[in-house]
C-alpha cells in the first residue's frame, strides 16, 4: 500500500499547517511549566512552556521577539485565515486573534486554549486527513509554535526564526519529518507529533540543516542533492537492537504488538490481507531472529499482522528484499498490492506491514523504506540515503 505524495506546496496560507507557500503522548511535554510567565519567558527559553492569560498576554511574549502590533480578534478582520480550521470552539481554542509583524512584513495569527493536549491532537488530525487525502507534503514545514496553553502562527519564516530563539516550541505531525541534530526535540502532548526549534523553510531562511545532502550542497555551490543519495556511513541515523526482544520493545506502539510470536509456524502465517515481504526460511534472508505481531485468525479473520525481524546479515537480507520487490512491481504493474508488506530497515533490524499508520511511526523511529525502483528519487525535505545493494536507496518518502 502506498502513499502518494504531492510536491507541490499547499496554494493558499492554511494558518495551522505551513506557510511554504505564502513565503517560504503523555500529559506532558516533559517540561515544567513556571509558575508565572504572564506572557514571558524571564528565565529565558529552556525554563519550559510558556504560559498566558490572555491573548493580550500572548501579544506581550511575541513582543519579545519579534513584531506583533494591531491585534485583532474581528473575524472578519482581513488578516485572518479564511480557511482556518482551529475557530474559536475547535480544538479547544477558547480565542482567536491575528497581529502584523511589521518586520517581517506578515501576520501572526495568536491562539489561546483551555487544553493544549486537544489542541495538538486537532492538529494531528488535519494533518493526517491532509496526508490520506493525496498532500504527502502536508506539515512538513510547520510553523505552529506552541506553550502550555497558547500558540502562535506566523505567516514568515523571519518570524518563525526570530519565535524559534523563544520558549515556544514548533510543533510537527508530518511522519517524514526528523529534528536534526544540534536542535532541540521534545515529545509532544500526542503520539507521532515532535516539538522542536527546527524551523523547517523552503524558501533558504529557515534553519540551517548541516546533516542534510541539500544544505551540504549548497555549502558547495551545488545546485542539488546527490542523485545517488547520501551514503551508508554518512547515514543520519538508523534504529537498531540488540535483540528481537529489543525490537518488540522499540516497535511496539507503531505496530501494535500487543499479540508476539516466534513460534515457525506462526510467523510464516499469511493470509489474503496480510502477505510479508519475506517468504521461505528467513534465514536464507540473513534474518537470525524473526516474530510476528497480530492475531493470525481462529474464531476470526486474520488481522493487524506484522513481522519483525533481527538482521544478522544486511547485505544479503537487502539482495534478497530487492529481488523480492522486483518481482512484485514486474507483476503487479509496477505497483505494490495493497496486501503486500513494505520492508523499512534499520541497520541491524527490519519491519514488513503493509499499514500506513504504523509507517508514519516507524519512519519517526529511524526506520526507513528499502525502495528499489529503477529512478526512484525523492524530494527535498525527505531523507534519502543508499541502501547497501547498488539499485536500491532507504527513504521515508513513499512515491514514485
């Protein structure tokens, strides 16, 4: 089952998503809220979310940062997003206002809510019916900065730079997104969700991403990224365990193992819906260890299959997975089947499901898809690295 990804970036400003296009859990986030911030951050940005009132208090901390004059709360004020989904009364968003940012030369749209765990969930979910309804895209260059119980938009990315040296933190759902390195990475109040200071821009003034083949590129006046992709030792990172039982544990929430065996004749279970990419002795495919998770029938069909396997081999367990694939495309027209599991490797471990669901999440793991199609490349933004058999790349963009 695939993914079609749209790379063109969203035509109009959808205030909660991504501003490319105009220019450019648990009950916590894991930090402690000061007891006080009426709109500031006195104990500067690591001292946890920031907090406010009101959205004149809001106003205030933006104030700190960067311009935000003229606040307006009128929906019919013309600097509000028409098409934005977070109204007062959705997500919990209990206020609405819009301010320009006379810097930056764009507006900022301000939040307040009564529960911010609501509020990302919201969030989640748009971006999520965005992703199933064909934009791939969606998100992925997010500019929600959220505190404890208020967010702030801006349409600029010099905004979102200046808002990004704040207590506030950006808040991304795309499931291809990963915080690089030497930013902050947060967990945020809803699963598959990341907060971070990474601002994500298309337009060359967002955060400077020194891991990735784009940006190296152009350090070295390069006008794009390796056709090849980014090569095994300078890999941005890969998961891995140690065991299967380490691999269970790691996978677990993605793919919902609540229901493990390692029993052979269980884990080489198929069924209508659920075919794995492996099929014959596993160990043929360089596998030592393999389970599987979900229920594979009795009293009831077959479901929620998955297989997890512990690579001794990943050379030869790469081989046979193209082969594999190969075959596939050549018989299904170039197309996975639907019921066909997709392998995502690590680098000493490997995952087939065929649910986009437990990709998404897989992909935030460090997990990524072995693709082995004759040209295949992937957008910016994605990663997009080679695999260890000449022909085939690891990326967690799905597309053609």
């Amino acid at each position: 089952m695939r993914i079609k990804r749209i790379l063109a970036a969203t035509a109009a400003l959808t205030a909660l998503v991504t501003t490319a296009a105009c220019d450019g859990g648990g009950k916590d986030d894991g930090r402690a809220a000061p007891a006080s911030t009426n709109g500031t951050d006195p104990a500067g940005p690591d001292a946890g979310p920031p907090s406010a009132g009101s959205l004149a208090e809001a106003q205030k901390y933006v104030q700190r940062h960067t311009s935000c004059e003229q606040l307006s709360t009128e929906p019919a004020d013309k600097r509000m997003p028409s098409d934005d989904p977070a109204k007062p009364g959705a997500w919990s968003v209990t206020e609405r206002g819009v301010c320009s940012d006379q810097r930056g030369r764009g507006q900022i749209v301000l939040y307040r809510t009564s529960d911010m765990k609501a509020f990302q969930a919201g969030y989640k979910k748009h971006v999520s019916d965005a992703i199933d309804g064909g934009k791939g895209d969606y998100g992925l260059f997010s500019r929600v900065f959220v505190g404890k119980d208020f967010a702030v938009v801006p349409r600029r990315t010099e905004s979102a730079m200046a808002l990004a040296k704040s207590g506030l933190r950006i808040l991304t759902c795309n499931p291809t997104f990963g915080v690089p390195k030497g930013y902050k990475k947060e967990k945020a109040l809803v699963e598959h969700c990341v907060l971070s200071d990474f601002v994500h821009s298309q337009d060359g003034k967002g955060s400077v991403n020194h891991q990735s083949p784009e940006e190296e590129g152009r350090e070295r006046g390069e006008s794009a990224r390796p056709k090849e992709g980014r090569k095994p030792e300078d890999s941005l990172g890969l998961a891995e365990a140690g065991s299967l039982a380490e691999l269970k544990k790691l996978v677990h929430h993605e793919v919902g193992c609540e229901q493990f065996s390692t029993d052979p004749e269980t884990v080489s279970v198929s069924s209508i819906d659920y075919l794995p990419a492996i099929e014959g002795d596993h160990k043929m495919w360089g596998v030592g260890e393999r389970g599987m998770c979900g229920y594979p029938g009795g009293d009831r069909r077959a479901h929620d299959l998955s297989w997890l396997d512990k690579v001794d081999d990943m050379i030869t367990f790469q081989t046979k997975a193209k082969a594999a694939q190969l075959k596939e495309l050549r018989e299904n027209g170039g197309r996975y089947r639907a019921t066909r599991s997709m392998v995502l490797v690590g680098k000493n471990v490997a995952v087939e499901t065929n649910d986009p669901s437990s990709r998404h999440g897989l992909y935030q793991a460090q997990f990524l898809h072995l693709n082995c199609q004759e040209g295949f490349t992937a957008p910016e933004g994605y990663r997009f690295e080679k695999a260890l058999v000449n022909g085939c790349v690891l990326t967690n963009y799905e597309g053609s």
